[in-house]
C-alpha cells in the first residue's frame, strides 16, 4: 500500500534561510507524489507534482523538491523563506489500484512551518 | 472563476440532529472526494465518486453518506452526528475519473458535534 511519511511536525527557521520540508514514501511501483500548502483557514493548494518525468520539480512560490528513487525521498525546498511561506504542508501520493493510479490522495500528517523575522 | 465551493463553512450541532454539507464544483469535473483532517492525522478520504451516480467508500465512511445525482455536486450527509465526527471536511474535485489528475480542493468545512 502506498504511504508517505512527514518528519517533523513543526519547522521553524528565520526570514531568509533555507526550508527543507522532509517527506519519504513508500510504493511499490513508480509513485505520484504532490506538495499541498494549506495557509490559515483555506483549503489546500497545489504547490508541486511529480509525475515521473523530471526528478526535480519546480513549483509555485519559489518552492521546489527532488525525486530521490534511492532514498524513496520527495523533500521540499526553498532557498530563502519568506513570512508569506509560514502554513501547513503536506506530502500525498496518489493510490493506486489494479487498474493503476487513482486520483485518491494518500496525505502525510502535515508539517507546520514557523518563519521568524 | 474555476473553485470548489463548500456550504456551510462552520457548523455547530449536537448529537444525532442530521446535517447535510453541500460541495459543488463550476469545472465539469468528473472525480469528487470527501475528506477529514484531524490534528496529526492529516487528510483521510471518506468518499469518492468516479462519476454520477458512481460513488465508493474511502478510508472512513464510517458514518456518513454521500450521492452523486448532478456532475457538479456532492453532498456529505450525516444521518445521525456524533462527537468523534468534529473534523474540518475538504471536499475535492479532479478532471478525470482516475490518474493523477490534480485535485482542486474546497475551502473547508469546520464542523464540531456537541
């Protein structure tokens, strides 16, 4: 069964420095794998998808993350936080059945991400 | 504008008084989904519906029902509410019946069972 797995419920870093939002998963076949960011009292918005093409995948808002297959790893990156970036992430890979990817998302717990001035 | 919307967006009851959370969606999509997300649980899927009149039961159904009578809406219904059942509810909606579409979500339902 597909499953991702979020280390670290709560980030925080200062204005200006790197973010790095940890997620590894766990397929048995090539997975689908998505970054959602959920900012205060909204519902979630794409940030990112990858979909087997290129292993680096740039998103909105100057995120990014890597497809490591060797590390089963899809961390989330950006280079410089800003206040703006403070909000819930989540890590989800699509299900899949025998007829192969569904659109059912399986989600990480979430991390929360703190950016101090 | 493309959006999912969800009525209501907070909702107080109390145990057994049966409520209905509306979700509709303007982008003829054909996949819907109900979700819960609870404080370290994260996002867990309640329904689906493949298309109208297809619907199935997700991670837990446990307690509610759904229909899928019009493509563009996708009501949750819970008969009779209990305490555990407080949660924020999302619903979703994507392109396609299956694939790793998008899924474009709702703004959220806060709901708390007294």
């Amino acid at each position: 069964a597909q499953s991702v797995t979020q280390l670290g419920s709560h980030v925080s870093v200062s204005e200006g420095a790197l973010v790095l939002l940890r997620c590894n998963y766990s397929s048995s076949v090539p997975p689908y794998l998505f970054w959602y960011v959920q900012y205060p009292n909204q519902g979630l918005q794409l940030l990112l998808k990858y979909t087997s093409a290129a292993t680096l995948v740039k998103g909105i808002n100057g995120f990014e993350a890597e497809f490591k297959k060797s590390e089963t790893s899809f961390h989330l990156t950006k280079p410089s936080a800003h206040m703006s970036d403070a909000a819930e992430y989540f890590c989800a890979v699509s299900d899949r059945d025998y007829g192969g990817a569904t659109n059912k998302l399986i989600f990480g717990t979430g991390t929360l991400l703190a950016v101090q001035p | 504008e493309a959006q999912v919307t969800q009525n209501p967006r907070y909702l107080i009851t109390v145990t057994g008084k049966k409520l209905t959370v509306t979700c509709s969606q303007n982008m003829n999509h054909e996949y819907m989904s109900w979700y819960r997300q609870d404080p370290g649980l994260g996002l867990r899927q309640i329904y689906y519906s493949m298309n109208v009149e297809v619907t199935d039961k997700g991670d837990v159904p446990e307690g509610y029902k759904v229909s899928r009578k019009e493509k563009r809406n996708f009501p949750l219904i819970l008969e009779s509410p209990s305490p555990n059942q407080t949660s924020l509810y999302f619903c979703a909606s994507s392109p396609r019946g299956r694939g790793p579409d998008t899924q474009y979500f709702g703004p959220g339902t806060r709901l708390t069972v007294l």
